[in-house]
C-alpha cells in the first residue's frame, strides 16, 4: 500500500493527480492524520475544498502554524496553493535527515576525532597499576554474583527435578531400558552359626561312702522233738 511519502513524491515531481489519489486512499484507512489533510489542500481543485482540509487538519492540531496560516489566506481572499505547497516541501525536507555515506571495508580502520586519544591522556604504567589495586571492578562483582544466582537456581532445579524423579520411580516398578543390561544377582549371604560357648568345667563330687547295713545275729535254731506218729492199719476184709 503507498505511503504518505509515495504521495509526497508524487506531488513533489509536479504529478498532483497520482499524489491525490494516493492522499484520498490514505484517508479511507487514517483520517485522523494532519498532515494527510494539509497536503489534501494543495492538490484539491476549489477553495471550498481547501477550506474542508484546512479546518479538518486544524481540528486535529490546533497549533499548525501551516493549517492557520491557510485559513487566514482563504478568508483574506489571498490564499496561494503553490505557496502553501511550497512551504511543506521546505518543512519536508528539513524534517528529512540526509543518509549517512555506505559503510565501506576502510571505515573499520579510521579513527575518528572521537576515538582519537591524545598522548598526554594515555596513563603511565604506573598509574594503570594503581589504579587496578583501587578497588575492585564494580561490573565484574555485579557479573559474578550474577553468575552465582544463575548457579544456586539451577542447581536448585536440579534437586527439584531429582526429587519428583525419585518420588515418581518408588510410587511404581519402572521398566529397566532395554539397552541397560540388569545387574547379576549376588549369592546370598551363608550365615555362620554362632560357635557354642564350652561350659566351665564342673567339680568332681565326693563319692559318698555306702552305709552298710548290719543284720540281727541269727539265733540258733533248736532241733525238733520227734513226735510218735500212730499208725493206722487198714480194716481187715473179712
């Protein structure tokens, strides 16, 4: 889509038609812009026209000096749309900063006024010297604690990320990867039985000497008296 300086250019190089053209389709898009009306003004065909731009460009910037200039020409019955043209190409290209040169492979080794140092501005060894025992170098604290925060965060990353890890691997059994060959299982352990404490000797008893029993001295026994036995002789059979 053309810009307000395609439209500039255009009115520039005397083509006020394309410009206005250019002007009325930036309008349909932003009418909220001065500067599109002061330059619809002097390219429109009738003062009636101008007027409209003007006062529209002066509603929106009520300090444009080219919009009441304008106004006041129109009503003094004076107004000049070549000098009013004239005077925005004069601000245009005020307003317009020239393009620095293109950079070229000898810039690298020019030294401008700037950069130059005079020899008298040069520190002697000596001075560089103490000027480094001053004191410490304020950016290279602010880097290095920098640094040490880095560090205390991610190494606290770390820990969190180990302990979610290790939470996650207890709460269910993880499949051991397929490249990762399981470790070999370790013989269990034999259990050596406890050596059986030798019971302390004990004394030998004293052999107890048996009583012995003394028996009643036998009284002699008396012969018997022989006592007459009867004979009894069987019945005769008569």
């Amino acid at each position: 889509m053309p810009t307000l300086d395609d439209a500039i250019e255009k009115i520039r190089t005397g083509n006020k038609l394309e410009g206005r053209q250019i002007l009325e389709g930036l309008l349909d898009v932003d009418e909220n812009n001065e500067e599109i009306w002061l330059w619809m003004s002097t390219v429109v065909d009738n003062d009636e026209d101008r007027e409209i731009c003007l006062e529209n460009a002066l509603a929106l910037d009520p300090e444009n000096v080219a919009a009441q200039q304008g106004i006041e020409a129109l009503k003094a019955g004076i107004f000049s749309a070549d000098e009013l043209l004239r005077e925005l190409l004069e601000e245009e290209r005020e307003g317009v900063e020239p393009a620095p040169p293109p950079a070229t492979f000898l810039d690298d080794f020019v030294i401008s006024d700037d950069d130059f140092v005079d020899d008298d501005d040069l520190p002697f060894p000596g001075e560089v010297k103490t000027s480094k025992r001053g004191g410490l170098n304020i950016k290279f604290i602010v880097i290095a604690v920098l640094v040490l925060v880095l560090l205390l965060v991610l190494a606290g990353l770390g820990v969190a990320t180990w302990m979610l890890v290790s939470g996650g691997d207890n709460g269910g059994q993880s499949t051991p990867p397929a490249s990762q060959e399981a470790p070999a299982q370790q013989p269990a352990a034999t259990e050596v039985p406890a050596e059986t404490p030798t019971p302390a000797p004990t004394d030998t008893p004293t052999v107890t000497p048996t009583p012995k029993l003394q028996l009643p001295t036998a009284k002699p026994t008396e012969e018997p008296t022989p006592t007459a036995t009867t004979v009894v002789s069987p019945t005769p059979i008569k």
